[in-house]
C-alpha cells in the first residue's frame, strides 16, 4: 500500500517512535542526569508559572463558561439533528474514568491530610485547617481543571464532528495557521500530542502501579516489590490493550460503566461506615467554602509569600492537567458527538466536578475525622508512603476485619480498572492521531501501541525514571499552553459562522470551509458510503 493511501501517517507515526524510544532510553539509562536537567529547568521558569499558569487557568474558565451559557451553547458538535452517540450514563462515566478516576484515588486522601498538616492560609492541624485543605482540594480538582480538558475537547469535537474534518489537533488550528495545519506545524502539534500523551500515561502508570501493589500486599500480607509492580503493569497492560481492541462503544465503554459502578459502590462503604454526618456536613461546607472563595483562589499567586506552597500545588497540578490535555481532551471529543455545546460544558465541567467533590468527601472527610477525633496516625503515614493512606484510612474506620479486608480489595480493584481505562483511552489516543485523526484506526496499530506503552512503562519503573519524566510531562504543558490558546481563538473564529441568520433567525450551517477542509472524507461517511 502507498503513503498516500495508507490509513497511517507514516512520517509522524515514525518521528514518533523514534522519539519516544530516544527519551525512553535517556529515562532508563540516565535517570539522574536528566532529573536534573529537568529540575534546572523548572527552577527557571519556575516563578514565570507561579503567575503565567494562574492566568492561563483562569482564562480558560471563563472563556468555556461563556461558551456553554453564550450565544453558541445550541451549537451541535455534530449535524443539525444528530443525536448523541452515547447515552447520558455511559458518556459521563467515561469522562470520569479517563479524567481523574486514577488521580483521585490516589491524592483524595493524601492531599488533604498534607494541606492539614500545613498550608499558607491557616495553623497547621487546626479545626480551621481541616476546612480549608478540603477547600484547596476541591480547587485543585475542580471547576478550573476541566476548564482546561473542555478547551480542548470542545475545539477538537467542533471541526471533527460539525465541519467533519480529521479528528486532530493540527485541524483544530487551522482557522489560525491555515494551510501549514497541513504542513509541518501541524505535524509538529500533533507529534507533541503523541509524545505527551505517551509518557503521560506512561509515568501514571509506573506511579499507580505502587499504590495497587501496597493493595495487594495488604489483602495477601507480603511485601510490596518491583518483581509485584512488573506482574501488575503486564495484566493491567494484557486487559487495556483487550479493551481498546474491541473498540470505543463496546470495551471502552464497559469498562467504563464497570469503574462507575465499583466507584459508587465503594464510596457508599465509606458513606454507610464512615462518620456520615460529618462527612456530609464537610460537604455542604467545604462546598461552600469552595464557591465564595473561588474567584480569589483562582487568581491567588502568592506573590507576597516566599513558600514553596504554590509550586508544589497548584502550579502542579495546573501543570499536570495542562499536560494531560492532549489526551483527555482527545478523548473526550471522540465520546461527545451529537452533544450540544451547552449540554457539553455542563457535562464535562459540572458533573464530574460534582462527583470529585463527593469523594474527596467521603475518603478525606473520613482521614481528617480521624485526625481530629480519633486516634490519628494518618498524616504519619501519609509522610511516610503516599501509597498507604487509603488503606491506612479503611483500617482506622474500626470496621471488623473482613469488611475492611473486602473494602480494600475492592479498592484495589478499582484502582486497576482504573489504569486500565486510562491506558486503553490513551492508546485509542494515540493511534487516532498517527491515523491523520481517524476514529476508528487498525486493530492491528492499536493493540501494538497498547502493548508499547506496558512495555515502556516496566522499563522505566525498573531503570527508576517514570517520577523524572512525571517533570518532563509537567514542564512540556509550558509550550503546550500556547497551542491552547491558539485552540481557544480559532474555534472562536469558527464559531463566528454559526452565528444566527439576521433575516432568517437560524444559524448558518457551513458546508464548505477553506480553513479546514480535508482532501478526504471523514471516516464514518466512508463507512456509510
């Protein structure tokens, strides 16, 4: 088959590889010379973000709040009838499962015990502290965050499914860049997409992997070991890859609703023998502590402070959703056609914003009622391994023995389909953009870069690099940010089109666009043709 009629893009598929292994190598074999190129690095730009990420995030949340409550939230991300490919239920569990399902499982406790234990805004292990770590919780999982995956998903999902061009970032550009969205800009954007989405899930991977092996020698009472870690990554990789082989509507999407409902089923264990009032009562109030303080945490910049707080917090985290944009926005778009742009932003900013809060309720409330009114001991093991505290927390709950070995089975259960659904996401990801945007690439592509990224993963966790390229992810949502800018102004041009008709009070629809018009047929109108 020739280059130009291969489903694949061989000269990104190839500068991708090339990539990948060169840094993947630079990860296993020299480790240490490049954490501290990394760390050099990021003490340079290190103030530049403190101030630059705030702003950005900030923007970002107004300008998707005004898309989905503005002139354009009628605006279909797909025809003018079309219907939404997946029902209510199994779209917002995917959202939340590729989202932050494995991010929450691992920081829902840790972090607010550590905002607990200190923060710039209140003495350290107070009453007052409890309420505020769980409100910094809430910001550093909330609203603003999904502003962020809303961007560019939305940008992504509107010139994929409503102009029907290929579903990749270089296409999204086009209103801005024009016809080098096509060229080596656009390939360029694209390759970074490939790259931050591979060691993105990569270092999630080698991370969680941690956490699910103090799972599992705690249910079977052995020691933790990096042989147990190597045992995890392989089944979890054997299961993602199955998933994503079996395609979006039937593996993806089952696996998904699986997390959903392990996801409410354990939250009701800690509902039902948890401290429920106080949990509840933490809610309500942090909650609130949330919305009125919102406006000022979302443009705090400590600039009158010399801790290192909001480096290690919220430029983290804004950095490591920045990062992670690429692919879960990616994601997102593919699950949302036939979704308006109003029924969009409330699905993706406000329903798994809501869901967060609840659990970070229930599992943090649980560990800080316990540090307040118990025996305490949390933070202690927190500091010590980040890893234990949810089991740490189920065993402080005072629950008989097999209710609390079940608990943490079932956790762990949770924390690998998790990873699961992260790792298949992220494969359908990357193939969908080597495959010029295709929505439905070769089976064969996809199970070889599903086994890839298993592979890349247990190389790094032995040579000991996945937490250096946790930075490098972190450091590349820099560059990455002004490609979401550009992202945000050229689905604002695009928009411009859909604008209503002064004479007729409809909107215009488009049926031949310059900016981005693709010499190909989009992939689902050659399957129905």
């Amino acid at each position: 088959m020739s280059e130009k009629n291969s489903p694949i893009n061989l000269p990104l598929t190839s500068i991708a590889t090339v990539t990948i292994l060169f840094i993947a190598v630079a990860g296993a074999f020299y480790a240490e010379a490049l954490n501290q190129a990394v760390q050099v690095a990021r003490a340079a730009v290190g103030q530049f973000l403190e101030w630059y990420y705030v702003a950005l995030v900030a923007f970002l949340l107004f300008f998707v709040t005004w898309l989905g409550m503005g002139r354009y939230s009628t605006v279909r991300l797909g025809q003018d009838n079309e219907k939404p490919e997946f029902h209510v239920f199994s779209w917002l569990a995917m959202l939340f499962a590729a989202g932050t399902g494995v991010g929450l499982i691992f920081w829902s406790i840790a972090e607010p015990i550590m905002h607990f234990s200190g923060n710039p805004f209140t003495s350290s292990t107070s009453a007052a502290a409890a309420s505020v770590a769980m409100r910094l919780t809430f910001f550093h999982w909330g609203l603003n965050g999904w502003a962020i995956f809303s961007t560019v998903a939305l940008a992504l999902a509107y010139f994929a499914f409503r102009r029907q061009q290929p579903l990749t970032l270089s296409t999204a550009l086009s209103p801005i860049i024009g016809r080098h969205s096509k060229g080596l800009p656009g390939q360029a954007v694209d390759l970074f997409a490939v790259l931050a989405t591979v060691f993105g899930v990569a270092t999630t991977l080698g991370l969680g992997a941690g956490q699910m092996s103090t799972g599992v020698a705690n249910i079977v009472d052995v020691e933790p070991s990096t042989r147990q870690q190597m045992w995890i990554i392989g089944a979890v990789t054997l299961a993602a890859t199955l998933s994503v082989a079996t395609g979006v509507r039937r593996g993806v999407r089952l696996l998904s609703e699986l997390n959903m409902w392990l996801t409410l089923t354990i939250m009701a264990f800690f509902l039902l023998f948890g401290p429920t009032n106080y949990q509840m009562a933490l809610l309500v109030q942090s909650a609130g502590g949330y919305l009125q303080h919102l406006v000022e945490m979302t443009f705090w910049t400590a600039s009158n402070q010399t801790s290192d707080w909001q480096s290690e917090w919220t430029v983290f985290f804004w950095g490591w959703w920045l990062a992670w944009s690429p692919f879960v926005g990616m994601f997102i778009a593919r699950i949302s056609r036939g979704r308006t742009i109003g029924e969009f932003v409330f699905g993706v900013m406000l329903v798994p914003t809501l869901i967060s809060f609840l659990w970070i309720a229930l599992f943090g409330g649980t560990a800080l009622h316990v540090e307040l009114f118990g025996n305490g001991g949390i933070s202690e093991v927190v500091q010590r391994d980040v890893t234990q505290a949810l089991f740490a927390t189920i065993e402080a709950m005072g629950v008989p023995h097999l209710l609390a070995l079940t608990a943490g089975s079932l956790a762990t259960l949770l924390i690998a389909t998790y990873f699961i659904t992260s790792a298949d996401s992220g494969t359908l990801v990357i193939t969908t953009l080597l495959c010029n945007g295709r929505t439905n690439p070769p089976r064969w592509l996809r199970v070889l870069w599903g086994l890839g990224l298993g592979g890349l993963t247990a190389v790094l966790l032995i040579a000991g690099g996945v937490k250096t390229l946790q930075s490098v992810v972190i450091m590349a949502a820099l560059p990455f940010s002004l490609v979401i800018l550009l992202l945000a102004c050229g689905l604002v041009r695009a928009l411009q089109d859909e604008a209503p008709s002064p004479r007729r009070g409809h909107r215009r629809r488009i049926s031949h666009d310059p900016l981005t018009e693709s010499s190909e047929p989009p992939e689902e109108k050659r399957h129905q043709s």
